[in-house]
C-alpha cells in the first residue's frame, strides 16, 4: 500500500520522546532533512513538530515523566478514541493513558496489545497527522515485533479490521488488503529483555547511505543493509539517545 494520507485504522504519525530533545532535532534534521518547529505555548509542553518541507512528517518530545524512555511510538488514527480503547479492552489489551483532549488538535490516548506492545490512538480535530507519507525522509512503513505472534494476528483485527497475509516468516497487516505493515517474531536474536514493539520505517533515496550517515552522527546501526527477498532493502538504526528505528528504500513499497 502506498499510503498518500491518512487513513482510518492505518498508521498516521510518529513521534520520539527523548531525554535530550535538541541532540534529537539536530540528529533527525542531519538525517532525514527535517525542519523543527517547537510549539510555544507553555501547554503544550515543548511539543515539536519535525517537518520535511512544510509537511508535518514526526513529533518529538521531552520526556514527562520518569516510567517513560526514550522510544519511537507508532500512532494509528481512528474514528472514535473511547470507542476504540473499548474495542482493545474487550480485545485483552490495556490501556496505558485513558482517552485525553489535546489542546485543540484531536483525542488522544495510549494503549497496549495483550503480549505488552504499545501504540497510540489518534483522533484527530485540527491535526490529522502527517502530511507526507512513503516519501524520502517520511513514515512509510509501521512493523510490530512480538513473541506472541498468534495473540497479535487475533488481537489487531478485532481492534482495526486490518486484513492479515501471513506468510512463512512475516505477517503483512492491511486495510482491504492492502498492506501498509508488518509483524516479525521476536526469536532467539532478540535480547530476551527486550519487550514487543513497534517499530516505525521511514523512506530514504538510499538505504546504505542513510546507515553510513547514522552511524557517522553517533547512532548505531542495529540491523545493516539488507535486501529482503522479494521485497525492500532495509536497515534498523538507533539515534544517540537509543530509539530504536527501521529505514527502506522509498519506492519499494508492499
């Protein structure tokens, strides 16, 4: 799926919280071309907008509270926030942040599938979520990893309708069948530490480069360059501050 805009039920923003909010905005700015645009209204508590462009492309945030890390978080726009944390409730999931007013801007709320991975509910007002998608420098691509794989495919359907193609290795989440993310187990090359996530992609011209540059601008590279068969070629890095996330060649999407 080629998502353009944003789409009900579907992947619609990504935003980083972050102990160091300005290494952040100048190692995504290096790296993706992003423009920082800082909201000044003290409620809004230092929220910025990352714009490729003047497109709206990922938020970034301070840290509010000590429970929190630094870590990407995929959101997914829906119709009805309350609605939908009653949908993964009733699904097994738990919520992590009640259904909350943002400013003027849309409903909010924070959730957990059964197996522990979060993400967010976007209803948006004044603020749909991005304005770019599958574009160099901007969100194409969401991936969940998790150890119970089986729990997930039964979980996302009840919650958003997604369509599921499960092949013998991945899992491919779509809307009417056409896919716009993905599900990997979490085997033995996962630190057994390390809890179920998503993980957002975004689009680059150049895959190795993009790596090479991470890594220069003090991130890591967690996964190297790597073509998948009959897919993309893609690659995981970390920022400085260690959020972990996914790159694809733009283009090359399912």
């Amino acid at each position: 799926m080629k998502q353009t805009e944003v789409t009900v039920g579907a992947p619609s923003w990504a935003e980083i919280t972050t102990a160091d909010p300005a290494a952040a905005k100048a190692f995504y700015g290096e790296l993706f071309g992003w423009r920082a645009e800082t909201d000044p209204r003290p409620e809004a508590g230092g929220y910025t907008v990352m714009h490729l462009g003047d497109a709206a492309a990922a938020g970034l945030s301070p840290l509010y509270g000590p429970a929190q890390r630094t870590a990407w978080t995929v959101s997914f726009a829906v119709q009805d926030a309350d609605a939908t944390v009653a949908r993964v409730t009733s699904a097994g999931g738990q919520v992590l942040m009640e259904p909350m007013e943002v400013l003027d801007i849309g409903r909010f709320a924070v959730v957990a599938d059964p197996s522990g991975a979060a993400f967010s509910l976007w209803q948006a007002r004044t603020f749909a979520g991005a304005g770019v998608f599958n574009e160099p420098g901007s969100l194409g691509w969401a991936e969940l990893l998790t150890r119970d794989t089986e729990g997930a495919r039964a979980f996302y359907p009840q919650v958003f309708g997604w369509t599921v193609d499960a092949g013998e290795s991945y899992t491919q989440w779509g809307l009417d069948g056409a896919d716009f993310g993905g599900m990997l187990a979490m085997g033995e090359q996962f630190p057994p530490d390390l809890p179920p996530h998503w993980l957002p992609y975004f689009a680059v011209a150049d895959v190795d480069g993009t790596a090479a540059r991470a890594a220069t601008l003090g991130g890591d590279v967690l996964m190297p360059p790597t073509s998948v068969p009959a897919g993309p070629r893609i690659a995981v890095l970390r920022d400085p501050q260690g959020a972990a996330f996914g790159v694809y060649l733009a283009g090359t999407e399912g």
